[in-house]
C-alpha cells in the first residue's frame, strides 16, 4: 500500500489545465508558442462587476459568509431562473460554490455509491469522468458521433441507462463539441428521462449565453417540468460573465441534495470567496449587452477557424453553434509521419508533434474520451487564430 490513496489512481489530471500549464511554461522559456488550449473567454471581466468587487472590498465584506452563498447572490440566481427559464426557486434550493466545478463535485460525491453509473455523453468536459471515478462511481459512456453532430440521440441515451444509473450528465452547448441543442432535440432527450423515473439529471448550462446563429436556449426542466424534483441546473459565472479566475458557479435543485451538497462544501472549502460573491450579484443583476458583443466576435472567430481547418490536409471540422470550442476530426492524419520522422498513431501523438514543431497548443480528444480529434478553444484573438490555423495546415501539408 502506498502513501498515496488508492482513490487517486482512479483518476488523471485535468487534461485541459495542464495543457494550459505545458504552453505557460514553455512559452516563460522564450519557445513561440500559441495556445489554444485554455477554455476560457479572452475578454476581460466587465467594468461594472469589478466595480461592484472594489465595492465590496472597502465595504470590508472579507468575512466568512453562509457555506453555501450570501443571500444576496441566491436572490440573484433564483430572479434569474425566472426570468431566463421560468423556473421557481427557493434559497434551500441554491447552492453558490467556488466555481461550476465545485458544485458539480459536491453533487456527485453527496449523491454516488461505489458501483452507481453516470451516463455521460461523450466527447464530455474532462472533469465529469474522473470526478465520478473518484467518488467509486462507473462512468457509463453514451457516444455522440460526429454524424449526429455530436449529439445524444434518443436511442443512445435509453441504451446506457439501467437499473443502476444515477444521473445523467448533460451539458449543452458542450464543451468540448460546441455542440447545440435544439428545443425538439432536447424534447426528445427528456421523454426518455421521463419513463426512467429513477435517473437524476445534472445539466450543465456553463455556456448558457453563448448560442449562435439564432439559435435560443432551454434547459431540460423547463422543457419537461416533471424533471423538476430530480434535477440539478449547474451554471456559474465563467464564461458568460468572463470570470473564470473569481471562482463562481451554482447549481438549483431539491432541497435534499443543496442541503447535502452545502454539508459536504462545510468540512471543504465553507464559503465562496465573499469578494467573488458581491461581483455575482452585480453581474446576474446588471446589464448583459456585452454579451451580445462578444458572440459577434466569437462567431467571426468560429467562422474563420472552422474554414480555416477544413482546407488543412487529413482534417474534418464540423461548424458547432455553441461555446467556444471546435472539435475537428484529425483521422485523416493517423498513419502519416512528420518531417522529423514521428509517426502519428493517435491524436495525443498528433497534438504532441503539433506543439513541438508548430507550436500550438491544443487539446487531444481522447481526454474527452472520444478519439481521434482534438479540441481548439477560439476564445482569442482572429490574428492569433489565423497564425494557429495556418501553422496547422502547414504541419497537415508536411506529414508524408
Ligand atoms: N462545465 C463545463 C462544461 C466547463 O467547460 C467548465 C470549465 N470551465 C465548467 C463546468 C466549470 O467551470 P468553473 O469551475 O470555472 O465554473
Ligand atoms: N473547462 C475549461 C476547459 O475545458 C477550463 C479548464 C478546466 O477546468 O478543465 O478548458
């Protein structure tokens, strides 16, 4: 037996962080390298919702506040949820954690016993996956081919649930597709979850506010409100808000799992930062113009990368509707060798050439757990993404 627990060989590190981690570092050693591998919007976090931080700060809101969010912050969740969903909430119902990712944690560790499933859809965010298997949970992968968009089907989703599924982990736009669905789309989904009485639903909303092309959003409970009493509405305030380094996000749901959740965060980390806490009510309380602003650059951006790869040599990229992700197929490179003389087996030794002799930091798909793709996060900017693209089609052009 090690010093370390056995739990911890069950997971890997965040695939996402650490490739954000690998271009920091080899970029402070002078290398050019461009990463495209952070999901995190480039946009500064908006004036108003700093203010309100200042604010707070010379206010001496630096206390400890309720584990799980001031009042003031749930207030501003539950006017959201009405307004955005027209759903209704009470504070018991509200759990305000230092970023999604906390909450997200919480929930599946107060709720999963060695041997219980999680359908997850894949390609998924990369946290989903091993926080289930540090809880003991089975991750239960659903496909989602690039055929369908990336998308659950109906079948899919009704084939992966049995008598000891848990939830289903639903995250749309996705991360790391960009992957949008539809109201009928999600309609559909929903009905399968409503003959499976005993599924919970953890729907991920991160990236909510970032839908193109005209494209409007719903979520699960709002579509099917028998969902209602088991599901839990993850959001938070990263990526819509551009705050991914404040740490703040929430989840909504029965009362039974927030009081279980804000057990669970009272012997972790108690409260969210308070400083956080005050700019979240500012931002789901102030304007949201800014919004509207940076998805016209995101859509310029998609745009261009998404044309951009398809003329690179081996690549297939679908154009998504959501987030800020692209997930290109690189099957077309599998087999090939570069000028150096590496062959590309899979898409990690893709990415790993790509960054060694192009220098531009992407993720590979198989931390997704769908293979052989890679992801781009476009959330910078269009001169930085025509150097990547163009540096990837050279590297395409040069593998013999
Ligand atoms: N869900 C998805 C789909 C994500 O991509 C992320 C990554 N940031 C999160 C949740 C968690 O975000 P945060 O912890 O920054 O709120
Ligand atoms: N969710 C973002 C990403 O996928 C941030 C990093 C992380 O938390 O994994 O890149």
């Amino acid at each position: 037996m090690g010093f370390i627990a056995d739990s911890l060989n069950r997971i890997q590190p965040s695939a996402t962080l650490a490739v954000t981690s690998k271009a920091l570092e080899l970029k402070a050693q002078g290398k050019d390298v461009i990463s495209l591998g952070a999901g995190e919007p480039d946009f500064d976090t908006p004036e108003h919702i700093k203010e309100a931080a200042i604010k707070a700060l010379r206010e001496g809101k630096t206390k400890y506040t309720h584990v799980d969010g001031i009042p003031e912050l749930k207030a501003a969740i539950i006017a959201k949820m009405k307004r955005d969903h027209g759903l209704e909430y009470k504070p018991g119902q509200v759990s305000v954690g230092t970023g999604g990712k906390q909450v997200l944690f919480n929930a599946l560790m107060a709720t999963i016993n060695p041997g219980d499933e999680v359908v997850i859809p894949t390609p998924c965010w990369v946290s989903y996956i091993d926080i289930v298997r540090l809880g003991d949970g089975k991750p239960v992968f659903a496909e989602c081919r690039l055929e369908d968009g990336y998308k659950l089907t109906p079948e899919t989703l009704d084939r992966a649930i049995t008598p000891k599924t848990k939830w289903l982990i639903f995250n749309s736009p996705c991360n790391p597709t960009g992957a949008a669905y539809t109201k009928a789309e999600l309609k559909a989904l929903t009905d399968v979850l409503v003959r499976h009485k005993h599924v919970w639903l953890l729907t991920d909303d991160m990236y909510e506010k970032l839908l193109y092309d005209g494209m409007e959003f719903f979520t699960p409970a709002q579509i099917e409100p028998s969902l209602y009493e088991r599901t839990l509405t993850l959001n938070g305030l990263s990526k819509a808000y551009c705050m991914t380094g404040w740490r703040l996000g929430y989840g909504c749901g029965p009362e039974i799992l927030i009081k279980a959740m804000q057990k669970l965060q009272s012997q972790s980390t108690s409260n969210p930062n308070s400083i956080a806490q005050y700019a979240g009510v500012a931002a789901l309380n102030g304007p949201h113009d800014f919004i509207a602003e940076h998805n016209k650059a995101f859509v310029e951006r998609r745009d261009l990368v998404v044309s951009m790869l398809n003329q690179a040599a081996g690549i297939k990229c679908p154009k998504p509707q959501g987030a800020f992700y692209v997930y290109p197929s690189c099957a077309g490179t599998l087999g090939k060798t570069t000028p150096k003389g590496k062959r590309i087996e899979t898409d990690e030794d893709f990415v790993t050439a790509l960054l060694e002799d192009e220098g531009v930091a992407v993720v590979h798909g198989s931390a997704f757990a769908m293979a052989p793709f890679f992801r781009i996060s476009y959330a910078t900017s269009l001169t930085e993404l025509e150097e990547c693209c163009k540096r990837i089609q050279r590297f395409c052009g040069n593998l013999r």
